[in-house]
C-alpha cells in the first residue's frame, strides 16, 4: 500500500514539475511571443488601455487627446482617442485599433504610445500594478485658428493648402480637404475608402499634381540664370498658347503690351516660358531640380506621395513632348508641399528651407517639453539676384497682374505681399494654383502653396490663398 502511494506521489509530483515547466514556458520564455499573436485578447487589451499622448498645437490647443471608456476584464480602463479640432485632421491623422494610423499619429506612434521613453523598471513596475503605458505629449508647430481658416476658406472645394515659416521652416498650417472625421473612422472606414472624392488621401504631402502655369516660376529662374539666351522679342508673349486641343491663354487680360520677361510671368503668360522649355531643356532640367522638384521633402516622418516618375527634358525628342513639359502639362508632378517649398526659396533670396511640422515632446508627469531634432540645413535653388528679380515679378503680378485676387482689405498693411497664380488642365479638369508669401516687418517671411482642384478660374485659388496668408500675417503680428 505504502509502494502505491509513493507511486502516486511521485506521479503528483512529475505532473506538478511538467505544469510548471510548462507555466515557466509560456509566461517567461514565450511569453512576448505569446503575447505578440494576433488572436491573443489579452494583446488587444493592453492595446486599448494605452493613454496616448495629446497632439497640441503650437499654442496648446488640443488637437487629439486620450479619454477613458469602458472598464476591461483586467480592470484596467480603455481609451477612446478624441479629435476636438475638425480643421486639423489632416495635420494628426487617425488612430485606430483595426485600421492603423496616419499622419502625426503614424509618424510619432511609438513616443505616443509611451514606448521611447519605456525603460525596464518602468515597464515592471506597470505589470507588477496592472497600470497601463502612458505617452509622451506631442506639440506640433501648426496653429489651429490657420486650420480654421482654411477650412473656412475651401469650403465644399477639393484641395490643399500648405504655410510656413521662413527661415526656419516651421509648418503653420497643413490643410487637405475634403475632411473626415476621425472620431468616427471605424464606422465610416468603408464610406471613407470608396469615395470618390478619397477623402483619406492627404493632399498637401501625398496629392500629385501638374504643376501647369505654376512652373513658369521654375523657367523663369532658368532665364535669368541664362541672360544670353532669354527671348528679345516679345510680341507672341501674349498670344494664346494651342496644346492637345486646349487653349491656354494668360492669366491676366491687359491691354497694354507686354514690356518684359518679368511682366509676361506677372500676367502668366504661357508661351515664352513653353517656348524656352523647347529650345533650351538642359537648363529647365537644372533649375526643375534644383528647386527640388524631382525629390519628395521630408517631414518628421508623414506619409509621402510616391517617389516623382518624370523623364528629363533633354531625353524628350519631340518639340511637343517638350512643349508639354514646358507649360507644366507632362509627367512632372509635384506636391503643394514642393511648392510651398519652392515660395520659401524665393521668399528667402534663393534658399529653399527645410520644414518640420514637430516641436518638442513631453513625457509623462512631465512639465519639461524636450525640442525634437530637425535639420536646419537650407539648400540654394537660385542666386540672390535671381530670386530678387522673380519677387518683383511677383510683386507685380499682385498689383497689376494675375494674382489681384490675393491681394485682399484683411492683409495688414505692414506686410508686402508676392503672389504668382497658376492653371494645370488635368483631363476634363483644370485646377488652380497659388504660390505666393509676405515679408514681415521682423524679417520673416510667410510662404504657401494652394491647390484648388476642379476650378471654374483660377482666381479661386488666389483668393483663398489670399485669406490665408492674410490670416497669417495678422497671427503674427500679433505674436
């Protein structure tokens, strides 16, 4: 009897000593595979109980924050994630459990979710009391009142809108419309990704656009980087340009004849600068690189369009392929962050900046806001000279010529404001474009790029890039 019983026992005591190696296993060795399986509940759990950082603006406002929900099984509370300013989705993008995120909340996930600043103790110290990770607050530099404007400003209208600081290129204002609300993304996701209107698509860093009469800034530079071969004779200046059946005419009727280079570019008149993309396609090529046109910018890790597919000018053997790129109708295709980026360089007496749209982060239990590392590296597109020259044209095409429409009553009148205004014909679609900035008294300048899709004139786009550069200037001056 006692034989069996010691039988029994040291069956026990194996079955014991498999149970807990097998426990050991899987809560040790395993245990972050274990954990890290898509069907386990307790992964989606702990996902749903991270309070994630809040996105602020420049000025503090809340533009995405954590808020408890419901209790979970473990007792712990889930977070809900709230987006209290509608202007500014395109700027924070969305979270979500079931379809990822996008824009600053894809771009810095890890530093919101808690996990850069997650040392060993800590993450032992939230096991050891069943207490969630909480993240990093995050400010950015964009200014929710622009946000509004803007959106106030399109309206029902597709389009983007991009503003920012120079020199030292700080992001005011990342707008792109239509807007979704990410407050209800997992209900409408399906609504959202058969719209044909792709509301989910960010414009202002991922939309591709012709950039159409707006290049004419790009050859321009080109000209005046070349004296020896700018055209002397100007009489067809004016004259209607003829492309795949369109009429391309100037942007601004005068009666007055055209005087020089500088006016034709205020009026946006197409056929010199098409006429100089022909003959001289070398040096179009340059400057259409060196404005950084072929190459997608950087900023603090957004989600960017694809990279540019365009064949250089020199590679083109029709004079018509090459007249197609020289009026912005061919295979180039820019962001209206690019051309944001190409204003700076003008405004900035030929060197483009580099944007960043992060300011600083703030860890938990923390009142100290640590700046977030950015390049301060500017690169030279053109000579002082030369962006000199293309301000006056500018300058004029907001007094006299194409871009009247930016200059609006609401503009401060210690600010000077440089406009050009564009027209890309995209199929049965003509879209509008405004590149434009003012100097400010301090020094500073404010650059923007508009992009107003499926225009009836190209004034819209002038005009609503007017009301925010405007509004810019007014939020400045009162900083």
């Amino acid at each position: 009897m006692s034989k069996r019983l010691h039988n029994i026992a040291i069956g026990m005591l194996i079955a014991f000593l498999i149970t807990a190696l097998h426990l050991t296993f899987w809560s040790a060795i395993e245990r972050d595979a274990l954990r890290a399986r898509a069907d386990n509940p307790r992964r989606l759990e702990d996902e749903r109980a991270i309070v994630r950082g809040s996105i602020v603006d420049r000025n503090s406002v809340a533009l995405a924050r954590s808020e408890p929900s419901v209790r979970l099984p473990s007792g712990r509370m889930a977070q809900r994630r709230v987006y209290p300013q509608p202007s500014a989705f395109s700027v924070t993008g969305y979270y979500s459990l079931i379809y990822g995120s996008s824009g600053a909340e894809f771009a810095f996930d890890r530093a919101l979710r808690g996990a850069e600043h997650m040392d060993l103790w800590s993450a032992v110290l939230n096991e050891a009391l069943n207490r969630p990770p909480r993240g990093a607050d995050l400010r950015l530099t964009v200014d929710a009142h622009l946000q509004a404007i803007a959106a106030a400003a399109f309206g029902d209208r597709r389009g983007a809108a991009v503003l920012l600081e120079v020199p030292s290129g700080a992001i005011w204002a990342l707008y792109s419309a239509p807007l979704y609300d990410p407050n209800t993304l997992d209900a409408d996701w399906e609504r959202l990704r058969n719209d044909p209107n792709a509301p989910l698509l960010n414009r202002a860093l991922q939309g591709v656009y012709q950039p159409g009469s707006a290049l004419q800034l790009i050859i321009y530079a080109a000209m005046l980087a070349n004296p020896a071969l700018q055209p002397s004779d100007l009489a067809s200046a004016t004259a209607p340009l003829s492309l795949d059946g369109a009429v391309v005419p100037c942007l601004a009727e005068s009666p007055l004849p055209l005087e020089s280079l500088q006016s034709a570019l205020a009026r946006s008149c197409p056929s010199l600068f098409a006429e100089f993309a022909v003959q001289y396609p070398a040096e179009v090529q340059e400057k259409i690189e060196a404005f950084g046109l072929l190459s997608l910018p950087r900023l603090n890790g957004y989600p960017m369009a694809a990279e540019p597919r365009f064949r250089p000018l020199q590679a083109l053997s029709e004079p018509a392929e090459r007249l197609r790129e020289g009026v912005g109708q061919g295979s180039l295709t820019v962001t209206p962050l690019q051309m944001a980026l190409v204003a700076s360089g003008i405004a900035n007496y030929g060197n483009i900046v580099a944007p960043y749209i992060a300011e600083a982060l703030r860890a938990p239990d923390s009142e100290q806001w640590t700046p977030v590392p950015r390049s301060q590296l500017e690169r030279a597109a053109i000579t002082r000279e030369a962006a000199e020259q293309l301000r006056a044209a500018m300058r004029e095409a907001t007094l006299s010529g194409a871009a009247q429409a930016a200059r609006l009553p609401e503009l401060p009148p210690e600010v000077t404001l440089y406009a050009h205004l564009g027209l890309a014909f995209s199929g049965a679609r003509q879209d509008g474009w405004l590149i434009g900035f003012v100097d400010l008294p301090d020094g500073r300048a404010l650059a923007a790029a508009v992009l107003v899709e499926s225009v009836a004139e190209a004034q819209t786009a002038a005009r609503i890039g007017g009301q925010l550069l405007a509004a810019a200037a007014r939020r400045a001056l009162q900083n």
